[in-house]
C-alpha cells in the first residue's frame, strides 16, 4: 500500500523487512532442521549477523521516519533501541539477561504499530479522520518541533 500510494521510505522499508524476514527465516530454520535431523551440532550465533544487518539498517534508514507521523518515528526508535540488543544476544557478546530490555522495546513498538495500523486502516475506509495521527516531528533553528495536523 505504501508504494502504491508513493510512500518510496515506509514501502521500501517494509518491503526489505518482510523480504528479509522470509527468506533469511525461512532458510534458517530449513538449515537448523536439516542440521538437527542429521545429529550436527550448530552454532546460533549465525542469527545475531542476520540481525546485525537489520539493525543496521533500520538506523541508517532512520532519519527518514522523521517526515512521518510522529507514532511510526516512536516505533522505528524503539526498534532503534530493541534491535542493537537482540544482535548482541544473539551474537553472544550480550548475555541473555539483557532481554527484558528489547523485551519492553518491542512490545512499546508492537502496541504502537497496532494502533497505527488500525488508524491507516479505519481512516482510508472512511475517508476522513476517525482515529487521529499526530503529524510529523520537524526540526526548527536546531531544535526539535512538533508539527500538528
């Protein structure tokens, strides 16, 4: 919906995400299962590089969330957040008692995603406002603004 409507940097995004998630999950856990049917012992390390390059990612892509509504540049820093410990963990630099970190992160991402989603969904079909999105964040003589719609 995002590309068809020219949102090139929500479409995109997702687009790469969805992608990312299938393909690099889905040969994942085909690898892991061929590997544990077969008595070989692996090392899950393997999904903190997958990880890295979405973390990555996702924080090079940032700035561009700022031209949205505010409620998807609070998801994506919460990602921001959530993603760079979940890398670690799995990586094994982190150890797992740092979870309850992105833990809370994605689940602030997830309720706020809900309600965002719901709100593009609701409002396209009604053709108007029924539940409200702020507007975009906007940076004015070096500080940070909020803009209302």
């Amino acid at each position: 919906m995002d590309l068809k409507e020219g949102n090139n940097t929500g479409g995109n995004t997702f687009l790469f995400f969805s992608a990312f998630f299938m393909l690099v999950g889905g040969m994942g856990m085909i690898m892991k299962f061929n590997m544990i049917n077969k008595g070989i012992v692996f090392d899950a390390r393997i999904d903190g590089w997958a990880w890295m390059v979405l973390t990555l990612s996702l924080i090079l892509w940032t700035p561009a969330f700022f031209k949205g509504t505010r409620l998807l540049t609070i998801v994506i820093l919460a990602l921001d957040v959530s993603l760079p410990f979940i890398t670690l963990m799995d990586l094994g630099i982190l150890p797992k008692t740092y979870a309850i970190i992105p833990a809370w992160g994605l689940l602030f991402a997830g309720i706020v995603a809900i309600y965002l989603a719901s709100a593009i969904v609701v409002n396209t079909a009604y053709g108007k406002t029924i539940y409200p999105l702020p507007g975009p964040f906007e940076f004015k003589k070096g500080r940070l603004k909020t803009v209302t719609e």
